[in-house]
C-alpha cells in the first residue's frame, strides 16, 4: 500500500476538511476525524479515475516522505493547526498506463 500525507482542518462549521499536499485540488470533509479519514481514502480513488497531470500522465505522482514535505514551506504553512494523517491508497488501484 501506497500512503499519502493528508492534512485534516477544522473547518468553522464544525466539520474537518482533507486536503493532500502531493494530489492538489482533491479534497474532502467530513463530520468527525474518523469520517474525514473514510472520505479522504474514498476521494483518492474516485479522483485517480479521470486524473490527469500538466505532462499528460494519468497516475499520481508518488507520495513524498513526511521528512521530505517538511522541507517545503507550503506544507510547513498549510500544516499549521493540521493534524496531520496517513490515508492508505492502493498502488494496485491506478498503476501506471
């Protein structure tokens, strides 16, 4: 199993909003922690269906370490107030074309 870096916001409705620094523009929410989680993992294959990169390949890009992101300020920023999670995704599920 593959396993992507997913940020986990309050949102200031109550809810907890999902985003992944590797996959830009796939997100999710959900009610609780563990909903958000649910959703963020079923987010990740929906949105591998009719993914797309600016290249033209159609697989994500491999997920970075979390010593690697650490390095970028973007997530450093983005990571504040974060928890910050493990969403597994299935290599099997999108392999490369």
């Amino acid at each position: 199993m593959v396993q992507y870096v997913a940020l986990i916001h309050k949102d200031a409705d109550g809810s907890y909003g999902v985003s992944f620094p590797d996959i830009r523009g796939v997100i999710t929410a959900g009610d609780t922690i563990e909903e958000a989680m649910e959703e963020a993992a079923e987010v990740l294959l929906f949105a591998a269906e009719d993914w797309t990169n600016p290249d033209g390949s159609t697989v994500f890009n491999p997920p970075r370490t979390i010593d690697d992101l650490r390095k970028d300020p973007a997530f450093v920023e983005s990571s504040k107030d974060a928890i910050v999670a493990l969403i597994e995704y299935p290599a099997q599920a999108h392999a490369a074309e």
